[in-house]
C-alpha cells in the first residue's frame, strides 16, 4: 500500500529490518548509547552549527509538542499562538488544558498569518514566547516563520516551532529564523516509524525552562533532558522503535536534508503537474504550498468516501479534509521512502477513479 497521507509514511527496507535488531532492556549502557546517538543524529541533522540539544521522548509529535508548550512558560508568562490551521488550534487547545495563560493571533487558513497584528500581541510585558506551526497540515501551507521569528527576536521572546511535518521536507534554518525551540517527530519526512518524537531546544533555552516549576510528570522537557545528561531515561522508550527511527536518520544524513528537501519540491512538483493535467484544482496558489503536501478541490458531485475507496483498491491511500474543510478538498502527501515511479502509478490511478 502506498501511503499518501501525511504520515505515517512508508519506510525504506532498511528501517523496517532495524525492528529486529532485538530485545533490550532501557536501563542498559546499550540503550543509552543508542538514545544517545539518535540525539546526536538529529542535531548533526537539524542544528549542524551547534547550540541546540535534542531531548527524545516516546509518544507521537502531538506529545512533543504539548512537552514544549507546557514546558515553555515561568508561572508569570503568556504564550502568544498564530493559529491559521488546525495544528496552530490545537497549540492553543494544549495551553488551554494546562490552564496557561495564552493569546491567539488567529487568521485565514489559507493566508499567511497577520504580521501587524502578531507584533501588537506580542508587546504586553508578560509574553514569554510565541507558538507558530512551520507546516500547517491542515492545507499544506507554509507560514512565514523567519518573519514570526524576527519580530519575537525584536520584542525578546522565545520562538516556538512546531515542524512535526516541516522537518526534513523543508527548509529550515534553525539559526537563521532564531527559533529556540522546535518539535519534530520520526514518522513524517524523517522517514521512521510511529512512537517517537522530539524537540531540539537551543541551550540558552534549556537552561531557562530548567528553572522552572514542572507541569507534567511525563512531558515535561527538563526532565527527559536531565535523564539523558546522566546517561538515563525517566521512563520506558519505544525501543524497537528507536532502533527504525535510528536508522531513518542514517539515512537522512546520507542523502543529506538539503537533498531530501529537493527530492520532497521534485515529487511535489510531478504531482502537481499531474493533478493539472488531470483537472483538479489546488486549494493554496503556488507561493504558499509546502514540498510535501497538496491540498485539492473535490471535484464537483464527487464524495471523499468514493475517492478514498477507489483509490485504496488500487493500492494508494489518500486524506481527507480538515475541520470546515472537510468536505471540500482532500490532501494528498509526497512523504516517505517514494520514488517517481510511484507518483506516476498514483496519478494514472487517480485518473481512473475520477473517469470511473
């Protein structure tokens, strides 16, 4: 089954056979050492200039993300949220479960976020940082996040990522945006299994989150990295898991992110054509669209349902809309170990269904 949605993603052989490295217990040295490299591997691939620690934890992106936010504030602070999407949203449901005091710069979800309005939210005294999602999902668009990040730089906040589907499909240059936190996970662009997820947290960073008091016994940021600095874990990872995500990020650092980054804009590109060629009509103008995702119109008197069915008869497997989009469009990901012969076999089947 060729996977076309946004993660899971399918995997190369390599990374499935990683899952029968064996059975391990995680307080063994070789547990350590294989956390440990994972940590490694993914500032080498994300923050090669150094100044950020990667803290791994075991539970899907959402979990990594909801670790940063609840972790992300001193008990006076306010946590100012761009939501223009679904993922933005639910940053913001996260600080509303925790009881953190937030704001919300809402904004069209097919439009990058308001600028003027972000940087008067960001003014009063007790915003401590500012949450905005690299890759919204929701639509597969792109938010200016270098621009969030210079006006956080400006009022002196601490910038927040969430990249869970960005990371790896593109380009982000840690240092460049000034972000200072930035959550990721293994089964999106990085191309590893389910489980597993994580946040790279610029030291300066790390330090000021440790000072502060903990809000979750199992998500919290400090905690896991204060484990990892003695060599330990707080609690029980994902260890086969850890052994696939160990190998995805092998494989990343040879093809290198750069490269990855192209191959992503390629098979956006080659679908895109074919969706064109084929009728269909994309939901986001070409400026706004990330390398990994293209959300479409149904096409008139056509159902998701229907859509969805034929395809996965033929061996593919496509996404529905979102929230109030749901029933207008449905998304198709260019994620994961896929070549052009695949995206050239979905488009043919595609056109059968629509012509069906």
């Amino acid at each position: 089954m060729i996977l076309l949605n946004p993660g899971p993603v399918n995997v190369s052989p390599r990374v499935t056979a990683a899952l029968a490295r064996g059975d391990l217990c995680h307080r063994e040295p070789e547990c350590d050492a294989l956390l440990t490299r994972i940590r490694t591997q993914l500032v080498r691939a994300f923050a090669p200039r150094g100044g950020f620690t990667a803290v791994l934890l075991t539970g899907s992106g959402t979990a990594a993300l909801e670790a940063a936010v609840t972790s992300v504030l001193s008990p006076t602070g306010r946590l100012v949220v761009v939501a223009n999407g679904v993922y933005g949203e639910r940053i913001a449901a996260m600080a509303e479960a925790a009881r953190l005091p937030f704001t919300v710069v809402a904004g069209e979800w097919t439009a990058p976020p308001d600028l003027d309005a972000l940087e008067s939210a960001l003014r009063p005294p007790d915003v401590e940082a500012v949450a905005v999602v690299h890759h919204e999902t929701t639509t597969g668009l792109l938010n200016p996040v270098a621009a969030v990040g210079e006006i956080a730089r400006r009022h002196g906040k601490l910038l927040l990522i969430d990249s869970v589907s960005g990371l790896g499909g593109d380009a982000l240059d840690l240092d460049a945006v000034g972000a200072d936190l930035v959550v990721g996970t293994a089964n999106k662009c990085i191309q590893g299994l389910p489980g597993m997820s994580f946040v790279l947290v610029r030291d300066a960073a790390m330090a000021r989150l440790a000072s502060y008091p903990r809000r979750s016994l199992y998500l919290s940021l400090p905690v896991h990295h204060e484990a990892a600095l003695r060599g330990s874990t707080p609690y029980t990872p994902a260890v086969q898991v850890g052994y696939a995500f160990d190998e995805a990020l092998a494989e990343l650092l040879e093809e290198s992110v750069d490269a990855r980054v192209a191959r992503y804009a390629r098979a956006a590109a080659q679908l895109r054509a074919g969706f064109a060629e084929l009728g269909l009509e994309c939901l986001l103008p070409p400026d706004l669209r990330s390398n990994s995702i293209t959300t479409l119109y149904l096409p008139a008197g056509r159902t998701y349902a229907a859509l969805h069915d034929g395809l996965k008869a033929r061996g593919f497997v496509v996404y529905e809309g979102q929230g109030r989009l749901q029933r207008a469009v449905f998304r198709v990901a260019n994620m994961g170990a896929l070549g052009s012969h695949d995206f050239t076999r979905f488009l043919v089947a595609l056109g059968e269904v629509l012509r069906a």
